[in-house]
C-alpha cells in the first residue's frame, strides 16, 4: 500500500472550502470509487485553520498513476486553482513490520 498525505495551504478559509467542494460536488467519492483506492479523507490540523490535509492511500504505483492519467484530475486541479491552493506532499509505503501492534488499544 501506498500513502500520500497532501497538505492544501491556501487563505480566508479556502482549503476548508475547496474540501467541502471536493466531497459536495462528489468527485472525493468519485476517487475512492476509482480501482485500487483504498482511502480517500481530509482532515483539519487543530493548530492550523488555514491547511487541509489529505490522506489518500492506493493499492500500489499502477493504481496512482491511473489515478494520475485520469479526467478526474483535470477536475480536481481545476478547483485547486478556484481556490488558489499551493500543497505539499509526503509519500509512505506500508510495510508488514507488525511489532508496534502491542501498542495499540483496540
């Protein structure tokens, strides 16, 4: 599995508004309808009212890069240029190491 974390910056409240928009007009649903999506969500940080965090997780590189080569990302930089939002990223591939499991409460 890969992870990608997105963090939307923008102003006045618009990466909030650009999430809102991405679940309402219904293309976030439209992504994790998309093969080999495994999650799709956005997050706010508590100390930062001005970044939306995306948590987007896919089943491996060939199911991001359809995701890449799709007309929904035209639709999806479209808003991000509606809302004038600059991002960064981090990139995560999961691993089978299963030893922190003895700290989780389930």
């Amino acid at each position: 599995m890969i992870t990608v974390n997105l963090y939307y910056k923008g102003i006045n409240g618009n990466a909030r508004s650009f999430a809102e928009e991405m679940e309402a007009s219904g293309i976030a649903d439209a992504v994790r309808a998309e093969k080999g999506n495994l999650r799709y969500e956005y997050f706010q940080p508590i100390n930062d009212p001005e970044t939306i965090l995306l948590i987007d997780s896919w089943s491996d590189q060939g199911a991001i890069d359809l995701h890449h080569a799709s007309p929904m990302m035209q639709k999806i930089a479209e808003l991000r240029d509606k809302y004038d939002l600059h991002m960064t990223v981090e990139r995560f591939v999961s691993d089978e190491y299963k030893a922190d499991e003895k700290y989780l409460r389930k």
